[in-house]
C-alpha cells in the first residue's frame, strides 16, 4: 500500500519524481519539457503544498498546488502531478490528487485548476474521471495549442 507524505519541492525524493516527470514531457513535447517558472516556495504552506506518494517507502508519485501568479487565492493551481509508469493504473495519481484537494480546501481554496496537454490522454482521463471539466487556458501555456486546463470546485 502506498502513504502520502508533504515534503519540500527541494526534498531529495520530490527532486528525483521531478526530474523523471520532465524527462517524459521532453519525450512528448521535446524542447525542456515544461517552461513553466516555479519555485520551491510557491509549495511551502499556506500559500501551496507538495505532496509523494511513496509505495513501500519508495517514492511513486508526487503533485503539488500553488496559489497562482495573480494572487486569486480562491484557487490552488495544480502542478507536476508525477506518477510513475510502474505505478500508474493502481490508484496512486487518484489518491495524490484527492490529498492535493483535501490540502487546497483546508487552506481556504474553493476550486482547483491545472494545465496538462493533449499528448497527455491518460492524465486527461483521470482529471476528466475524477470530476475535473475543461476550463479556458491560463498560465504559462494559454496561447500553446497541445495545452488544455480542467477546473474542479472543491
């Protein structure tokens, strides 16, 4: 069974979830994956989180939110949402997302948002599956046509 445990963007296992998910947005998308600007401290609490999801004590999954660019501080903006291949299909993105949600509302959101892309069908799926509805593009991709945000009320 897996646990779900808040870490730091920099932590050793978050930095190691992270790299493999750029390294697959390379082989979809080519160029640096994902362009987005981030930093470790737009997860640090209340103003976001970061979460792995660890599978007998190895790390499996990770996600974070953060409170968008423009202060909207209703919404938690989901990003690297990460699964391993050998994970996927077992439930880990589900349960990470459900605690990504849980985190948001404590911290007083009241919708979560997220940009993924079209070479992405089983991220669009689970999104779609767990009660997430396509919403206009934002962010760093708005104008990108391989991108498609979903939108969920907490």
């Amino acid at each position: 069974m897996w646990e779900i445990v808040g870490l730091g963007f920099d932590d050793p296992a978050a930095r190691g979830l992270l790299s493999a998910a750029l390294a697959e947005l390379v082989d979809r998308y080519g160029g640096g994956g994902d362009d987005t600007p981030l930093h470790a401290g737009e997860f640090d609490p209340p103003v976001g989180c970061f979460l792995v999801a660890r599978v007998d004590g190895v790390p499996a999954g990770c996600g974070g939110w953060r409170t968008p660019a423009d202060g909207t501080s209703e919404v938690a903006e989901i990003k690297r949402m990460y699964t391993l291949p050998e994970w996927r299909c077992r439930g880990v993105a589900a349960a990470l997302l459900r605690a990504l949600e849980d985190s948001a509302r404590g911290a007083g959101r009241k919708r979560m948002a997220l940009e993924t892309g079209y070479k992405q069908p089983e991220a669009i799926a689970l999104y779609q599956k767990l009660g997430y509805e396509q919403i206009p593009n934002f962010g760093h991709y708005a104008d990108n046509p391989l991108t498609v945000s979903f939108g969920r009320r907490l």
